[in-house]
C-alpha cells in the first residue's frame, strides 16, 4: 500500500477507565484533547516536538509512542515507513490515570490512517486491535477511539471471529458504545504528583474474596444503567471492592479524597490506574455541578496543586485531518 498524504492533523481525547466497578471494562471518553501534526518526510529523520503535558520529559525520537504506534500501524498494512515530523500539542496530563499513553497509541493509529492510500484499511475494528496490543487493556483505547462511553471485552479463546453487530474489534478484542444521559458532568480532580500504571497494578492482588467479585458484579451492571438513564444511582453504582482499596498505599490521598467525596454524598472514583480522582456529578441548569460544594468542603479552600477540572463526555473520539500545504 502506498503513501496518499504528506500532512495530517490528530486529535484524541483523554479518557477514564474503571469508573469504580468496571475494571478493565469501562471507560468515558472527556473533553480534553492532544492535537498532533504529523508530516512525511522525504529522509529518514524523525523529528518530535512536543508542547505542553510531557514537554522535557518524552522522548523526541523514534522511541516516541506516536512514532511507535504509527510505525505498527504502517507496517500492519503494508505501507512503507518513511521520515516523520512531529508537532504535538498535549493537554492530557501524564501518569495521572487520564489515558495518555492510549490517546498517544490512538493518535499514532490514527495518523498512519490519514497518511495511507486506502484508510479503510485501518479501520476502527482494526484500530481497536493494534492499540489494544500496544497498550495491554482497550479500556481506555475503546473511548480514545471510539468516543462517549464504552464497554470493552476479550473474546474467549475460540469464539467465532466475526464480531456482533454494534461491536467494533476484529479477533478476540470488542467494543460497544452506550447512551450517557445528557445531564452527566464528569469533573476530573487532578493532583500535582504522577502515579505510573505498572506501580498501581502492582499492588493488586491475584485473587480476590468471591463475594466481593459478585458484589463487584452487580455495581457494575447498576453503573451502566446509572450512566445512560438514572444518574441519581451513580453513587450506588460506583462502589468498588476490587482495586481501588488495594491502591490506598500509593495514593493515599486520592483514596482519602474519594471517601470523603462519597461521604458527602458524591460519586467519586479513582480515575483508571489514579491518581487523579474523577467525579461523576450531575450538570446544574444555572452552570456548574452538584458536586462543586462538596469539592470546596473536602479541600477547605487548600488545593495544594491540586486542579479541579470540569470536563463535558467527548462523544465524537478520535479524528484525522488531512492538511493541504
């Protein structure tokens, strides 16, 4: 396959995983977007520019994750490699539990589709796949990808190839877009420090009590319908007994925020892997959330670098442009 375009523009959402009890499953797609430019270079160079989130701190190489992904993706269908020049622009903040490292997987993906000859050719089924076998999990690929809330799954070994109509992802990987009602106002409580994601799985357990996972179980059930049609369930629905206490000890003060969040009556969660705390509040007709209140009461006026983020659902998911010089 052949190369059709020289410049294209990227834009991919940050995401939340988990939601409290849908470990590995569930994910929101919020309205904070890195925005890439991407151009073929007739060398062998690959230049990285990058402003904002990770600026200083990511590579400016071939070891970039974009370059990354970008390269799998060319090399999946066949296309050549070539030079690459890299402009991003990251307001996703990193190691923080917001999805940066798949907005990056998805942003790559995505790029190689707007630079080859026959984009259908990376689909979303096929987009789905390749990020979920750089990324480990397509929790937060689905909503990167896809946009709005998600439900994502593995396939058993041997279940039929073909995948049920409204589901995208070929092989074992699936997804599904659900409704999210109209008046859910995610706000994301976002600390100074970082928290990578292999230290926050590090401190799962590898069995958890049965009654836990069939408590867990029925949470999450409730949480779908929470999100789509009965916001007033969405602190019932956010419980968790699966991960988010097994984390206390390498972010006590998300989990401290978190409990005296829902003790006000709050939905709050660890936001993916954390540590940034996400609340799932419910949008106000004068402006604002119902969970404002209780946010100022829980830090007493001191945020201690702490940002509160009010964030709409972005429903449309990733994007390419292809840029006419």
């Amino acid at each position: 396959m052949r190369l059709h375009a020289a410049h294209v523009r990227v834009r991919v959402p940050a995401t939340s995983a988990n939601l409290g009890p849908g470990f590995d499953a569930l994910g929101l797609a919020l309205g904070l977007h890195d925005e890439l430019e991407v151009r073929a270079l007739g060398t062998a160079d690959v230049r990285v520019e990058v402003q904002g989130e990770g600026a200083g701190a990511v590579p400016d190489d071939e070891t970039h994750l974009v370059v990354r992904a970008l390269r799998v993706a060319l090399d999946h269908v066949g296309a050549p490699q070539t030079g690459l020049h890299l402009v991003c622009h990251n307001r996703v903040p990193h190691g923080r539990g917001l999805g940066s490292s798949a907005a990056a997987v998805v942003a790559g993906i995505l790029a190689a589709r707007g630079l080859v000859a026959e984009p259908e050719a990376l689909d979303d089924d096929v987009a789905l796949a390749l990020a979920t076998q750089l990324e480990g999990h397509p929790d937060n690929a689905a909503p990167a990808l896809l946009g709005g809330l998600t439900v994502a799954w593995t396939e058993d070994p041997g279940a039929a190839p073909a995948a049920p109509a409204g589901a995208h992802g070929p092989g074992p990987v699936r997804a599904v877009r659900l409704a999210v009602h109209g008046d859910l106002q995610p706000v994301a409580i976002v600390p100074p420090g970082h928290l990578s994601t292999r230290a926050a799985r590090g401190v799962l357990p590898d069995q958890v009590p049965h009654a836990d996972a069939a408590w867990q179980a029925g949470r999450a059930a409730l949480l779908v319908e929470a999100l789509g049609r009965r916001p007033d369930l969405l602190l019932a629905a956010t419980g968790d007994r699966l991960h988010q206490g097994y984390r206390r000890e390498v972010m006590p003060a998300s989990l401290a925020l978190v409990e005296a969040l829902r003790a006000r009556g709050v939905a709050a969660v660890v936001s993916g892997a954390g540590p940034t705390v996400l609340v799932l509040a419910r949008r106000l007709p004068g402006g604002g959330s119902d969970a404002d209140e209780a946010i100022a009461e829980a830090f007493g006026g001191v945020m201690a670098g702490w940002r509160v983020l009010p964030l709409p659902v972005d429903t449309a998911g990733g994007s390419v442009t292809a840029m006419l010089d």
